[in-house]
C-alpha cells in the first residue's frame, strides 16, 4: 500500500476486534509518529502506550470523574451522564492498543514577549497533529484500524495524576488501534469539497 492509498483509506472506526496488537508493531507506529516535522528539529512530544488493564482503568476512572463534573454543569440529565461515560470507560478499557500523546517544551524557544511565546507552542501542538496522523496513516497501512480521543485535553490534570506523569507532559489525545471486526465497513466518507475549502491568490 503506498502512502497516497493509506491516507485515502483511513478512516475512523471503532468496531475493533479483541485481538492483541503486537508489540513491535506498535513500535513501528511509533517511530512513524516519531519521524513527524517539528519546529527547529525537536521533539516536542512524549508517548505513552498504556498497556496494562490497572493503568486503563485508572485513566478511566480519572477523566470520566473530570468529565462527569463537566456535564453536571452543562445541566446534563444524569441518566444522560450515565451513558456517556459508560461508552467512554469501555473505549478506554477495551482498548487492544492505546497510545497517549502529550506536549513538552523540550527544544522550544523561550521568546520574550507572548506573541512568539503562543506562536512557537502553537507550532508544537500542530506537530503532535502531524505525529498523531502518521501514526494513524501507518497503522492503516499495517491492516489497523484507529481513531483518537481528544478528552485529555479537557483534563490534563486528572490524566497526569492517573499515570503519574512528569509535570512538564501536557496530555493532548489518545489514539486507539486495533484490528477491525471482521466484516465492518466504514460509513462512506464525505468527498472534499475543494472549491469551497480552497481559494487561490
């Protein structure tokens, strides 16, 4: 499969069959999301392959008592409340393979004033992006499927105090992989539409 092929067929699914992903398989992930632009060529990013159920559960337990708050009040119905978080646990626990991604300020440039300061964070967060993405373009390429799940970011304190992180990660997303049910096909994707979403000068 060439590179054209796996971002065209990569799509977000989440019917993922129980099989283990092996580990040097997510090594090679890795390294792709490893391999990502970067602002002045450093790394600011970490991974975290959460690989044991203790450590699932515990990031469970953690983001859904900060997103339960939430919801509570946004005035959420509790039976509403309920269900949320009981698909969110199970997206985390009965992940076959999960991947932390989080932000670090290693290599970035410490400008004076908070223009470039925002400016050079903001090139670290779309970095992770890019990382994130050759993750996902990778597994597809491998036969994977993925998808990822954006709620750390709404609680990055909680995620921190679940897995015991360094104080300087900043946890971004989750990327889930796994190898699709059989028979699942994903929904048909919605064509671009280039001269609405392109302008030329």
């Amino acid at each position: 499969m060439n590179a054209y092929q796996a971002i065209t067929e990569r799509r977000s699914l989440r019917q993922l069959s129980t099989l283990p992903v092996p580990q040097p398989l997510i090594d090679k992930l890795l390294y792709a999301a490893c391999l990502a632009p970067a602002p002045h060529h450093t790394k600011p990013w970490r991974f975290v392959h959460l690989e044991s159920a203790a450590s699932k559960g515990r990031l469970a337990e953690a983001m859904g008592a900060a997103w339960q708050q939430d919801l509570r009040g946004d005035g959420v119905a509790e039976e509403q409340i309920d269900f949320l978080l009981a698909r969110s646990r199970s997206q985390i626990e009965g992940a076959p393979a999960l991947v932390l991604s989080c932000l670090v300020a290693d290599g970035l440039r410490q400008w004076q004033d908070t223009r470039r300061r925002r400016a050079e964070f903001r090139m670290a967060i779309q970095s992770i992006g890019c990382a994130m993405e050759n993750m996902m373009v990778a597994a597809q390429a491998e036969g994977l499927a993925s998808y990822w799940i954006s709620a750390p970011l709404f609680c990055p304190d909680a995620v921190r105090d679940a897995l015991d992180l360094p104080p300087e990660y900043e946890s971004q997303a989750l990327v889930v992989f796994g190898y699709p049910e059989a028979g699942v096909t994903p929904r048909p994707r919605v064509e671009p539409d280039l001269a609405t979403l392109l302008s030329t000068r």
